[in-house]
C-alpha cells in the first residue's frame, strides 16, 4: 500500500528558506575566497576576517543542507537486510529508525541550542559578532532534521533519491 506524501506548509516554507540561506552563503563563501586569492597573489595584501565569513558560510550551508538530504533521502541508508522484509515490516523499520533518528537530532538540537547561549558573549577575533553564529545553523539544522525524521515516522516512507542507480 502506497501512502499519499504529506508534505505540511510551514515544513515546505521552512524548507524553502534554508535553501536559499543555502544559495546566499555558498555565493559568500566563494565571493569571499576568491577575493581573498585575488588579493593574495594580485596584490600581497589580505583581509583579516577572510577565513572567518568562509567558515561561518561552510558551516551555514552544511548545517543547513542536512534537512534537505533528510527529506530527499540523500543521506546513506543501509538495506541490505531489510529490502526481503515484508511491505509491513519495512514500514515498521523505516518507522523506528526515523524515530530513533529524530530522538539523536532532538538532543542535538538542544544542546546546540544550549552552546548558542554559553557562546553568546564570546567574540569571533576578526569581527565584532558572536561566536554563537557557528552554533545557530547546528541548533536549528538538528531540529529541522527531527521534523523530516518525523514525518517520515508519519508516513512510514523513507524518500528516495530521483534518478540514481539501484
């Protein structure tokens, strides 16, 4: 039996804006390296929080982009066994495993939740913002994680990546 996918509005907005936070700090990230290598070698000269915003845009994205492989099941799943279960028994799996997954990324969430608030008042060495930047996309990818991992427990359907090669 085929369910129908539920896909909730807010999770679709929520979506939407991670993707585009995506888009802007991959576009900053290498904005800023290769103005960075331009200055270097054109000109021997640098700017000092270079490596800061390129880090800060890495993490940004990475953090960010977890969610989206959630959803689109991106991320690694290992079969082997559970492909000769029953359509059942493979829902149940696909079902507990994403309940066990939205637990790890729930106390993830919380506890980068709690360092963005011990880290609030510790400053990056080249910019005058706080450290807790690097925390923020960690808290919040982790909890937009729980809720894919969530509707995926809903539905008992783990997504598929398009296109790819059995």
């Amino acid at each position: 039996m085929h369910h129908r996918t539920v896909k909730p509005p807010l999770l679709h907005l929520v979506d939407r804006g991670a993707a585009g936070i995506i888009i802007a700090a991959m576009a900053g990230m290498v904005t800023v390296v290769s103005l960075q290598v331009l200055l270097r070698y054109a000109f021997n000269t640098s700017l000092d929080w270079a490596e800061d915003i390129a880090r800060l845009a890495f993490v940004w994205a990475i953090f960010l982009g977890i969610p989206l492989g959630v959803r689109s099941g991106a991320h690694i799943g290992i079969e082997l066994l559970t492909v000769h279960f029953p359509p059942g028994l493979q829902r149940a799996a696909v079902r507990l495993s994403a309940l066990l997954g939205a637990a790890l990324m729930a106390v993830a969430a919380w506890y980068a939740a709690r360092l963005v608030g011990e880290q609030w008042d510790e400053m990056l060495p080249t910019l005058d913002v706080t450290a807790a930047l690097f925390m923020i996309p960690v808290a919040f990818g982790m909890a937009h994680s729980t809720l894919h991992l969530l509707l995926i427990a809903y539905t008992g359907e783990a997504p598929r990546m398009q296109g790819l090669a059995e």
